[in-house]
C-alpha cells in the first residue's frame, strides 16, 4: 500500500466535514456526509515537482487526512470499517474556487475544479499502527511560513468510520484508495511563487511529526484557461 | 489494453454533447465541453452480474462510445489527439436522475449520482482499426425490446479530437483511461426487472455489428438509500 500513488485508482473526498469550515464559506452543516473524486492523475509527490496554478484560477488549499484502503468492501459497517484501512498520508485538496464557485451556480459537476493536474500533493505511506486514536490527528498548513490552518480530527462532523460506512454504501472501496476527509478552517488563496509547508502530527498539534512537507506553486503554462 | 476496466484509473464522462439529448433535458448547449468523472469501481462486464438500481433512485440509461487511451498525454492538440486512442467500447453511463436533479439544485458534486456500483456497463476492447470514420458509430439501445435510443456520432457538438485536447488541458490522461462521448437522445428510465440491449455499429446504424451485449436490471439490496 506503500505504493497508493501509483496502484490506486480512486480518490474519494469528503465536503465540510469540520464544522468551522463549512461555516467559513457560508455552507450549513451537512445531515450526511457528501462527496466528489478527484482522479488519481492529480496525485504528486513532493519533490516531484510544484503545485500548478491553472490559467483563470483562484487556487485554495485545503490540508486534510488522507485514509488508504487495504482490502476492497462495500456496505462496510461501522463496526469494521477500522479493519479496511491500512494507513494514512498526509494530503491537500488543492481547489479551483472560482471555478468551483462557478459551477455550483450553474448545477454542474466539480470535477475539473478540483481535477486539475497536481491537485492532490500526498506524502508517503504513514502505517496504520503510528495513529491509534482517529480523533487525535494534528493537521497544519503555512503558506511562506505563516500558519493558515491547524485543526485536529476530534473537529470531524462524521468521523473516519462514519465515512467509510457511508461511501461504501455507495461506491465500493478498494486497495490502494484513498478517502480524503475534509479539511479544518483556515482555507484560503496559494498562488505562484508561495511555498507551503504542510504538517500531520500526533497526538494533536503539538504531538510528534509523522510528516511534513514543503512545495512550491509555480503558474501552469498553457492548458485549459477559466474565463468565468 | 483490452484489459482497461482492470488497469484503468479514471472514466472521463462528456456531459451534453449531443444536442437533441441536452434539448430533451431541458439544458442549454453547451459552449465548451463539460466533463464529470465515474468512478473505475463502477464498470461491469456483461455476464458479471445484472445492473444495480440503489435504493431510492430513478435510473436513466445513457448509451454512449467509450473511447480507451491508449497513451499519457497533457495539453495534447487537437490534431494529434487521433494518436492517443487505442481503441473504442460500448459503454452505458447510468444515471441516478433524482438524485443528479436534486444535487444540481443544491450546487453539490455529481459524484454520488453517476458513481453507484455497476453504473458503468462496458463491453470488450474494440480495436481502433475498426473504426476509421469517428463521426459514422451507431449507438442504439432498448429496453425489453423496445427502442429507446438510436443515433450516430454525426450528432455531437464536440467531436473526439476536441474532447481528448480539452480534457487533457485540465487534467492528463493516462493509458487505460476512458471517455465516455455523450448519450443521444431517448434516455429515460429503467428499473428491476428490466433487460436493456446496447448495440454499436459501423458505418451508421445498418452497419456492421462491432458489440452487442444484454443485461438485466435488479434492485440492489442494502447500501445508502436515497431520500430526496
Ligand atoms: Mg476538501
Ligand atoms: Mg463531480
Ligand atoms: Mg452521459
């Protein structure tokens, strides 16, 4: 599973499921957990590279758990939904808002907001024993140093069982995966030449550093460009 | 990559591209292309087992060409795009419609609505030799018998080249992946109990038969039930 990034082949990310932030971008509090994909071939590595900011875009960032799938289920049952992860990484949802502003007026889909190639930086493979408590994950984000977001996952609308029973309800999980699951509030614009530094630390934000990582935006050239 | 639905990461559905089908949906035509992705944990083979109905949901079907990547391109020209295809699929992009209308009105993803297991019948690989006029490929669909869809690749407002250049100017595609090019008109409901037949043929709609497959409708049992 350490190798996710290449043999995955979905990627399920959870909409406001921490409180504050729905609230920050004026969203009630969702009854059920929702979601979209984001393809796999939005996937990059730190050190492979900077994060691109699409022509026409106004790119936010979005700092968030991600969950690795280790064996396929479907109708998983809260009770067991545990025994389906193998890990966890360290992920951003990297979002077009105005073209997700967009689109939400007009009813249509969210994919190419948040699709873009490199949209979703992920770190390694972090195994599952190095986090025993699921409410107790540190989450940060700095843009040039300068703290953006922290939060932990006792912050969660529906916790990580929740949203593995949910999903697989509707779309079976598989090896390799991954659920992202919402980021804290804090959200807001990256633009070329910002660096961020992204941080999972546990228990809580003050706990140890399972991992960290720094990249550059650097404006995309050519490609699809967003007129509004 | 006559094994896509195994390999492949991602299922890139065009929306509205045949202009009588988004007329009859009461949609405008679109001016640029719009896309939404389908999970890869949504195909089936015919023979692997009948097409799930969820609980809750009026399911459309939207009998479409599957066109399959043959090779990794990013910002790839319209006039090279012909070299990216490896080969073509008949596809069916089932569709929940009650809950893509109640999504639409809410400015929520489509994820959910287009993204159910089983939602994506596709028949074999079909070698890109087979098809040497992209806009001459007989789609037609019935259900229990009776014609419901029938229409050529005459009728879309974007052609294939068009499609593979804008897709991959937000998003690279990747060997494996699949476009599914939009539904003809006719699409309306089917449910348990119903067989549906999909036909794809070359040159036009008396052509020759390149796949032909029948499958069987059942409601699912468990899984999310939606409420509306
Ligand atoms: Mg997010
Ligand atoms: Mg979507
Ligand atoms: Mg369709």
């Amino acid at each position: 599973m350490s190798n996710f990034l290449r043999t995955g082949r979905k990627i399920v990310a959870i909409g406001r499921n921490y409180a504050d932030h729905a609230k920050e971008l004026g969203n009630a509090i969702p009854k059920e957990p929702f979601f979209f994909l984001k393809p796999t071939s939005s996937y990059i590595s730190p050190g492979d590279g900077p994060v691109e900011i699409p022509r026409g875009t106004i790119v936010h960032h979005e700092v968030e758990l991600g969950v690795i799938i280790g064996k396929t289920g479907r109708d998983i049952p809260k009770s067991e939904a545990e025994s389906y992860i193998a890990g966890y990484t360290l992920a951003v949802d990297m979002t077009a808002r105005n073209v997700q502003d967009a689109v939400k007026a007009k009813g249509l889909p969210w994919s190419t907001a948040k699709g873009y190639d490199t949209f979703c930086p992920v770190g390694p493979f972090i195994p599952k024993s190095k986090i025993t408590d699921l409410s107790k994950v540190g989450l940060s984000f700095s843009i040039n140093g300068n703290l953006k977001q922290s939060g932990t996952t006792a912050d969660m609308i529906f916790d990580v069982p929740h949203l593995i029973s949910f999903v697989s309800g509707i779309m079976k999980l598989e090896e390799g995966d991954v659920l992202l699951t919402g980021t804290p509030k804090g959200v807001g614009p990256i633009g070329p030449g910002d660096k961020f530094q992204a941080k999972l630390t546990y228990p809580g934000l003050d706990g140890q550093v399972l991992d960290q990582y720094e990249m550059a935006c650097e404006a995309r050239s050519g490609g699809y460009e967003f007129k509004g």
